[in-house]
C-alpha cells in the first residue's frame, strides 16, 4: 500500500501526470467565500457555480453531509465540492466540521478517481475554516483512498 505524499505548494496546480481531482470541503449552507474556495475561484469559475447551484435545487438533487459533486474544469482536472462542514461557525455545538461526512464523501471520490484513473489532490481538508485536525482525518484518507490504491498529494501552502 502506498501512502500519502506531501509537498510544499497550490493544490489548485496540482503536479504530477494523467488526470487529477481536485477535493475540498463545502459548507452545507450553501455558502463559499472564505478559504481555499478563493483559490478554486481565482482559477475556474465552473465549481463555484454548480456548487452554489447544487446548493439551490437540493430539494430535487443528493446535496446534503456526506455528499460530493465532481465538476471538469479541464481535459485532464476535476474539482471534488464534497460536503463535510455543518455550518461555518465554531459555536456551542463544536466546530463545523462533520468527519463521517467527509468519509463518506471520501468514497465517492475513491469511486470517481478509480472510474477516471485519477490521482487526489488536496490541501488539508476540514483543517482550516471547518476546524478540524488532521490527525482525525489523515487516517480517513488512508482508508477510503489509499487502500483503494488512489494516489494522493496533500499541499502544504507557503
């Protein structure tokens, strides 16, 4: 089994050869304006747009914790918006991130990269606005992606 690696840079200019996902957190408010979405949306409009549309029209659609939607935004690069973040705020209930929502999501990205012949890229996901730490998500990584033999960089921003 091969294990994550980790590198110093954008995960919106993810390296490497072949096809390449993209993945992040959402918010389940619909919300996106803070964060790493800043980057995605300094580099394609597309993600942000059917995120925010996805959010509009979840009575008729699968939006909800746990959910992933994959949108090409090039011949060869996909961004995973998977829903792992109840609201945006830290507050009475904890932080907003939700760790059996970005597992669960992780496994439709395992399922999409294996059907694309992809490789993950990610900064570090639920760590940042979400409030999360990595040591509770790294091992969901490990089991959902890496066990599926999906290979994954993990960016660290300078």
């Amino acid at each position: 089994m091969s294990e994550i690696t980790y590198v110093r840079g954008d995960a919106t200019a993810p390296q490497g050869k072949g096809v390449k996902l993209i993945v992040h957190v959402c918010n389940d408010l619909g919300g996106w304006g803070k964060g790493f979405v800043l980057a995605l949306s300094r580099r394609w409009p597309e993600p942000e747009a059917a995120y925010r549309r996805w959010h509009r029209e979840r009575a008729g659609n699968d939006f909800a914790l746990g959910a992933a939607q994959f949108v090409q935004v090039g011949p060869y690069l996909w961004v995973a918006n998977i829903v792992g973040q109840r609201g945006m705020r830290t507050g009475s209930k904890g932080v907003p991130v939700r760790y059996e929502a970005i597992d669960t999501a992780l496994g439709a990205v395992a399922a999409r990269a294996g059907e694309l012949g992809a490789s993950v890229h990610m900064p570090r996901i639920g760590c940042g606005l979400a409030g999360g730490t990595w040591s509770r998500i790294e091992p969901l990584i490990e089991r959902r992606l890496i066990s599926a033999a999906v290979p994954v960089t993990v960016y660290d921003h300078d």
